[in-house]
C-alpha cells in the first residue's frame, strides 16, 4: 500500500539580537492528510538503502506508516505495519544483524524484509505484556557493545530488554524501578564508565555496571506533579557546559505552560542539580513542549535545543516552534528563536539531514489537530529544512 503525497509550504526565519546566529528554515507539508489521530512513534531513518533518511509515524495500538522522498517535495507513503502495541515510543535500528533498518513499538519489532517499498514489514512479538508504552530508548545498557532497548509505560514499569541473538525469541527483561508517564534519559550520570538511567525527578543508578541493580536518587528539581499526566518529561543526557559530566536537559511536555531548562550535575556525580530554565520572549502560557531534540542545528559544534507547541494541549496562542541558541558554548546564555510561527504545531518532532546538505532539518507531526489550524483542521506531517547550507 502506498500514497503519493505532494508538499508544499512556506519559508520562514528567526533573528535576535546582535550577535545571535540567524536561523532560517522553509517549511513544507509531507502529509496534508494523515489520517486520524495519536499518532507518535517517530523515527527517520534510511529504510530502503537509497541513501536518504525515510521518516517513520506509527498510531497508537495500530498502524505504522513510512515516507520516502521520491523528490524534492514529493513524498510516498508506504505501510510499514499493522497492529502497533506502543503509544508513543518507537525506536528504528538493526535488530537482527542483517543490514537492513528494523522498527520497535511497545513488545513488538517489525523486521524489514528488504523489500520495504513492495511490502510491509514482518511483525514479532518480543513481550506481549509490554504495551502503552510512552518511552522506548535505544542504548547499550550492559555494557556488552550490543544494542539494548528502555521503555516505560503507564501501565508497566522503566526496564530494559535484552535483545537475544535470535530476536525472534522472548527478550530478557530487567527492571530499574518505578515509572511515571514519560521521562527516560540515558547517559553516565555519576561518572564510573556505566549507563544510568534518569527518569523525570529521578535517576537509577546503575550500580553492578551491567544492569542488573539499580539504586535509585530522587534528587532531580523538575518535573510538575500535577494530574492528568504526573511528572510527564523529556530528558537528554549529555555534557551541555563542557565540563566532562553529564548534565540533563528536560521539558514538561503534557502540561499547559510548562517549563523547559538544563540541569546541571553539580557535583559530576548526580548528588546535586542546579535547574537553569530556557529564556522566552514572552509571557504568553505556551502549549505543552511534547518534543525535545539537543543538537547542534547552527553547525557551530555546540548544543542547542529545539522544541515546539502541541496542538492538543495548546497554550493561549497559535503553536510556535523554537530554537534555544547556546550562545556561549556552555550553557550560559541560551537565545530564544521562533523558527516558525505558522499556526501549525508539532508533537514528538525528530532530526536528520533530509535534503542531504549538510546541516539538520527537522520533521514532526500531530498527536490531536486543532480545528483552527493552518491545514484546514486536519493532521499533518511537516518538514521544515535547514537553509544554514542551501544547495
């Protein structure tokens, strides 16, 4: 099954003052027409081995769609799968070792046949408890140089899986705690060479290295505890000052007005964080930032971040999206930039180089349209290029 979709959009900047980078992105539309809504599970990722990244959404508990940019402006839709277990997480890698790109949602993997363009992927049932699940991260928990996969759900808790060398077969699962509704971050928070895991207002210490105990901290600031979605986040972790630790990065993303900042690891060992909120040019309540990507989109090798408002939980205005420049490398003087301001909005927006130019686009699409929006009310699915290299 496939769908030839058409794009066409705008083009939009952002400055600020004297010496802030000037970012310029064109928005176009790579579906006008996605059908339904709750749809999540995002990944771009080059399925067919044409050398161009392939953008992957899947609706919560069925179907899983991918595009492939035919041309310029000219996307086809392909059913990836049907039957999704996962909400919102999704994660697209290599499962079975055989050079072609698989898909994980919730305790199913999809195998790509590598025959993606003529045919849906195989599907495979690793846990067939697993399901609602909010976070799905890849990394090697182990530390064995094989790749692990995290999730957590609102109706199970964080864990990891093992991926065993036949991945048709049931995957080990170990536990790390507690979940909330969405907040996996991974990184070496503590410094001793280990994964850990951090979750919202808390972090699980990886304490036999392997992943096998975990010793939790519940000294993380952020996160509002409030209903329907308590403590809801996006996290990274990575070293944003450039002082060798690892520091976080997290939004509130399923609240109205909620906050956007970097903590700081204090001590380099996770003891203590200092929460250092993102600037806004304004004081207009914003809808909730249901995306997060940390990256460098100016290409001057530091760490930006990029967010966007939700449609479905908007604020007081038409959804905006923003780029925080990290204007002085280290986290000391972040610049808000409005990259587009179209009345469209974005939920679980991912990046990549697209266009293949050099420089990171970002493609994103709806959980629930607002009936006011610039598409005539209907979902849709939104490229916006980088023009920082404009070949």
């Amino acid at each position: 099954m496939k769908y030839i979709i058409m794009a066409f959009g705008l083009a939009c900047w952002a400055t600020a003052s004297a010496n802030a980078a000037e970012f310029r992105f064109r928005h176009s539309f790579i579906d006008r027409d996605l059908p339904g809504s709750s749809w999540a599970q995002t990944a771009l990722s080059d399925l067919d081995k044409d050398g161009s990244l392939d953008y992957i959404t899947g609706q919560t508990r069925s179907r899983v769609f991918w595009y492939r940019q035919e041309s310029p402006g000219r996307w086809v839709r392909h059913l990836l799968g049907e039957q999704s277990p996962s909400d919102v997480g999704g994660a697209a890698f290599d499962v079975d070792g055989d050079g072609w790109t698989d898909f994980v949602a919730g305790g199913a993997w999809y195998r790509n046949t590598g025959r993606p363009r003529t045919e849906p992927f195989e599907r495979v049932v690793f846990d067939k408890d697993l399901a609602a699940v909010h976070d799905l991260m890849v990394a090697d928990v182990d530390g064995d140089g094989r790749t692990d996969i995290l999730t957590m759900s609102d109706k199970n808790n964080l864990r990891w899986y093992r991926i065993p060398s036949e991945p048709r077969q049931p995957w080990q699962r170990f536990d790390i705690g507690p979940s909330v509704h969405a907040g996996i971050g991974a990184g070496d928070i503590d410094g001793d060479g280990d994964l850990d895991v951090a979750r919202s207002n808390m972090w699980f210490e990886n304490a036999d290295g392997k992943g096998g105990r975990w010793i939790a901290h519940t000294n993380i600031p952020f996160g509002n505890p409030k209903q329907p979605y308590p403590l809801g986040t996006h996290c990274v972790v990575l070293d944003l000052d450039r002082d060798s630790d690892a520091d976080l990065v997290m939004s509130e993303n399923e609240i109205k007005g909620g906050r956007i900042g970097w903590l700081e690891n204090i001590d380099s060992k996770g003891g203590a964080w200092k929460l250092h909120e993102l600037p806004a040019s304004d004081s207009t309540p914003r809808g909730a930032y249901h995306s997060l990507i940390v990256a460098d989109f100016d290409n001057d090798r530091d760490i930006d971040v990029f967010s966007c408002e939700m449609e479905g939980i908007p604020g007081d205005r038409q959804p905006r999206w923003f780029i925080w420049e990290n204007a002085d490398a280290k986290g000391g003087r972040f610049i808000e930039h409005v990259i587009l301001d179209a009345q469209l909005g974005g939920h679980m927006a991912v990046a990549g180089d697209v266009d293949r130019d050099g420089d990171l686009d970002i493609v994103s699409k709806l959980w629930r349209s607002r009936k006011d929006n610039a598409n005539e009310g209907k979902n849709h699915i939104d490229l916006l290029e980088n023009l920082l290299i404009d070949k």
